[in-house]
C-alpha cells in the first residue's frame, strides 16, 4: 500500500506562490495576512489534508507571536558576525515553534541610559533573547518591565536568572590540553579578560591545563583583542614572539585578525607558530588554511533557547538558571605537532 504523502507548509505556498511565513500566520490566525488570502489558504489546507501539529503553539488575541532578539550593536556587524550567524539560527528555532524573530539593536546610549527595548515598550513581543552581553543595571531594568527573557552567550551571578552559554571553560580547557599535548610549552592567550564573560571562561579553561602541566600563566600576560566595550583593537605583538609556538585566541574572529597581522610580519601559520579560534564559524577564503577550533553546534544553541523562551512565555514548566552547550575540539592544519 502507497503512504499518502505528508502535506507540508512549503506545499501550500506553492500552489498559492506565496511564502510559508504567509502560510504559517494564515493558519495560525496572526496578523498580516487578509482575509480573504487566509480563508483561501485554510480551505486549501484542508483540501489538501494538511494537520496542524498536535505539539504546536497557538496564540491567544492578547499575544503577539513574535520573540525579541536584542543585540548590543558593539557585537553585530551583518554577515560577517558570529551573533548575525547565531540569530539565523534562532529565527529559524523560534519559526518551528511557531514563533516569529524581531531583531532590535541596543546602542551604547541605550545600554547607558537603562532604554527599554522599542520591541518591547511598543509590545510588539512576548518575550526576549538578549544575545551579547550587557550591563547589569540594563538586566536589572529589562526585569522590572518583563521576567520573560533569556540571557545568550552571557550570564550573570544572579541565579535567578535564565541564561544559555557554551561550555567555554571545559573546552577551551581540553583544547589547551591537547596543544601542550602536541608538544607546545610557550603558549598566549588572546583576548580581552574584562570584556566577556565568556572570554573570562576561556581564559580560566587556558589557565587551569597551564597550571596543570606546570607551565607559567598569568593575567598580565594576556594579549588584548579588544577594549572593555569590545570595540576590536588592533593586536599588538611581542618582539621576535618571545620564544611564543601557538597563540590561544578567544574566539575565531580574533584569530583571524591575529593571523593577518602575523602575515604582515612575514611570520607563517603554522610554520613559524600556531594559532587556534573558537566557534568554528569563520569561512575563511579558500587560500587561508583551516583554523583549528572548538565547535559548537548552533543549532542545539538555538534549539535551548527557543525552547526556553517559549516555554516562559506559555507558562510551560521548564528547568530554570543556566543551561550550558558543549562543543568539541577541531584539530586542523593551523595547529602544528612539534618535535
């Protein structure tokens, strides 16, 4: 016997020639779609036998639909940032729990003077994903105006509040070890220690496998990537390196720019010294050579906090406080074995 073939919402639009995003705030009885369109699009649907997922969430009149993903504008520069690449794949998590992304950014002004969000004064959305770090007097004033938020890439030490961060301690951790491993004993971290509390966690991963194997390590030995607000800063070398076999960048953007300005030097990568990022996320050009890193899968990252946000704003049960993404370490040819 023949199974009938599962009717999607891409089928729909096609014999319309409409978006799905159409489609899906047609059948779901959102806003931005006409009357007479949606009628068309349900009577359709339902000559086509399309089901609604038992598991999906409709909204009542008094929601919106819609999630606020608000970013501090220091970390956003459009494809070319690991935060734009994250919130595709939140827009695309939020759309599977048929919720819809709104992206705002929050200008250093905003940060300073404690602005709500326009997204969520004009209540244009349920809840919010503050991707990026931000102040915690900015926190403290997103909470006296809504509880239904979620902190990515970045907590607080307030417990009370939901947050999704990669495992940025035990990897970079494993990932040092694994360099010493290979021989190197002069390593450098690079990244600014006050700036993230991410970088932070990196740092303190890179420090615990260094004290491990007895090799020096300290605080002031940190090559700054940035200034405190994350404005990027050019990176500022040691003389002749300083005996230095592989710098430990903080994330892949930071290596990146590190490995251009050793190319000005005329110092190679790998051959002179190593150089290893975090993310697995920079598409280098064809002719740079494969950046050895720590991959997070963003999707599991995406799928967390969407998953989170949503259940806050349905008023599901879910488990609160920090939840953290772990990754694995990716050995590629900017990370030479030495003898």
């Amino acid at each position: 016997m023949i199974q009938k073939k599962k009717v999607r919402l891409s089928d729909i639009a096609d014999r319309l020639n409409i978006s799905t995003v159409t489609v899906s705030k047609a059948l779901a009885d959102k806003e931005g779609v006409g009357d007479d369109l949606r009628q068309e699009i349900k009577d359709l649907a339902a000559e086509m036998g399309y089901k609604i997922k038992k598991n999906s969430i409709t909204h009542s009149s008094s929601t919106t639909g819609n999630i606020g993903i608000i970013i501090p504008n220091g970390y956003f520069l459009a494809e070319s940032s690991y935060y734009w690449f994250l919130f595709n794949h939140l827009t695309k998590a939020l759309l599977k729990r048929n919720f819809y992304a709104i992206l705002e950014l929050i200008s250093p002004e905003d940060e300073a003077n404690l602005s709500i969000p326009h997204l969520l004064q004009d209540k244009k959305v349920d809840g919010l994903i503050m991707l990026g770090e931000t102040s915690t007097a900015y926190i403290e004033n997103i909470e006296k105006y809504t509880k239904n938020f979620v902190l990515l890439d970045f907590y607080t030490n307030n417990t009370n509040l939901d947050s999704v961060c990669d495992d940025n301690f035990f990897c970079t951790y494993i990932l040092t070890n694994q360099i010493i491993a290979m021989g190197h004993k002069k390593l450098a971290f690079v990244g600014n220690f006050n700036s993230t509390t991410s970088i932070k966690d990196r740092f303190m991963g890179f420090q615990k496998a260094m004290l491990e194997h007895n090799l020096p390590c300290e605080l002031s030995s940190i090559i700054p990537d940035r200034e405190d607000g994350d404005t990027i800063i050019k990176i500022n070398l040691p003389d002749n390196l300083n005996g230095i076999t592989c710098f430990v960048c903080n994330c892949d953007e930071t290596a990146a720019a590190l490995i251009a300005r050793l190319t000005e030097k005329g110092i190679k990568v790998p051959e002179d010294v190593s150089v290893t990022g975090f993310d697995d996320f920079y598409f280098f050009n064809k002719s740079s050579i494969p950046l050895a890193t720590v991959y997070i899968n963003p999707e599991d990252t995406a799928d967390i906090a969407s998953e989170l946000i949503v259940k806050k704003v349905t008023g599901q049960p879910y488990i609160k406080g920090r939840h953290v993404v772990t990754g694995t370490v990716m050995i590629r040819d900017s990370l030479k074995k030495l003898n």
